[in-house]
C-alpha cells in the first residue's frame, strides 16, 4: 500500500510517498512561498518522479497541528479535495505526535516545540515505547517557565521552536535538558504518512467532510471577530 503524506504546519512545506517497504519519495522546502502557491505542483511532481498515479495510492495521511492556521486549512484542503476526487481513506496525524515519532528509541521522553508566539510553545510529552511515541502530557500551549513546572525529568527537545529558544530552554531545565539534532527539528511527511499507514492499516479513519486542525489556540481572526461582536 502506497500512502501520500501532506505536512503544512510549518514553513517547511513537506510531501511524501511512503509504503511497508519504506520511503518512496519526499521532498521539502523552506522557502518564503506560500504553501498555496507550492504544495499541489510539489504533490504533482512527487507523482511524476515516483511513476505512481493517485489511482495506485492506499490512502492519505495530513498533519493536522498545531502549527500554522493557514498552512493547516491549506493543508486539509488538499487532503480533502483528494479524497473526495478519489474516494480513498484518510488518516490525521497531530504535529507534535510526528515530531516524537523523528527520535524513536529516545531513552529520555521527547518534548516537541513549536512557536506558538505571544510567549508560548505549543508542546506535548511522549515516551518512546518499543519505538512507538506514548504520550504523557497533552498537547498544550503555555509559556516556556510552565513547561519547566509540568516537565520535570530529564527531557530531550525537539521541533523548531527547541532550537529558537533554546537559550531560555537551558536556563530554565539546566542539565535536564537534552537536544534533538537540526534534521531532526521539522516535522517529515515521510514520518506522516508512516503514522498514517498503520492508522489506515487499523482502520482507524478520519471523515474528510468533519476534519478540522488542531489548532489549541484558537485563531486570531476568530477573536477580533468576537470582540467586534461583543461590541457592538
């Protein structure tokens, strides 16, 4: 079984083709583009190099945050559109979860990081099992000094937001504080789409028509919008 991952949570736009074999195919960008502007050419192309059709594909699998609200909803979009084109399962895969899922084996537990902006992270806590990330904390946004109250144990950071603040992280954990390589830091559609196939494998589907991003914070369109509201 083929499965096409879809990662848009970040600025590093990021698709895969994966099977039971392994990686087929993956190819990620960091550039200034939005993920509008690139991500159907890069699902295209990753078809093209791969000799695969949509008809050939087992499922698809899409990272559903948190992470960027517009990278999200282009992301399920897409998903969307292809499984409503097509008729084939789909599978949601949080962010984080992913993140965790980069490091398997780790023998300490695996914090992911995101920027959540205002101050805060967007984190969760998993330990690794036989490989397989066990959450332990879920996901949350919350100033770094919060995390170090919830998180007491020696940790290993990961996930963009590991490396930005990684200054504050140090004082803040001091020795309980370990770090994930820089190709380790972004979450991979390859790594999506892994998680996806065993979540399709199991039957364990999303509804395209309800999928919706896991946003924690909600967007701050939909605030102003309240306000305004209220207001009036």
């Amino acid at each position: 079984m083929y499965i096409l991952g879809i990662e848009t949570s970040t600025k590093t736009g990021s698709v895969a083709v994966v099977s039971e074999a392994g990686v087929v195919a993956q190819y990620s960008l960091n550039i200034d583009a939005t993920h509008s502007e690139r991500l159907m050419a890069t699902v295209d192309r990753v078809m093209k190099d791969t000799g695969l059709t949509i008809a050939e594909l087992g499922g698809f699998s899409v990272a559903i945050g948190p992470g960027s609200f517009t990278g999200l909803r282009i992301g399920l979009a897409a998903i969307k559109g292809l499984a409503l084109a097509t008729g084939k399962p789909v599978a949601a895969v949080p962010t984080l979860l992913a993140l965790a899922g980069n490091l398997p084996y780790a023998a300490h537990p695996v914090c992911p990081l995101l920027d959540a902006r205002k101050g805060e992270v967007y984190a969760a806590l998993y330990r690794l099992d036989e490989g397989l990330p066990k959450q332990v904390m879920a996901e949350s946004v919350l100033p770094l000094a919060m995390l170090a109250e919830r998180v007491p144990d020696r940790t290993i950071f990961t996930g963009e937001a590991s490396h930005l603040f990684r200054t504050d992280i140090e004082k803040l954990f001091g020795d309980r504080a370990l770090f994930a390589s820089l190709s380790a830091l972004l979450p991979s559609s390859a790594t999506i789409a892994e998680i996806g196939l065993s979540l399709i494998r199991n039957n364990r589907l999303a509804d395209p028509d309800t999928l919706t991003p896991m946003y924690i914070r909600r967007p701050e369109a939909e605030v102003a919008w309240e306000k305004k509201t209220r207001s009036r």
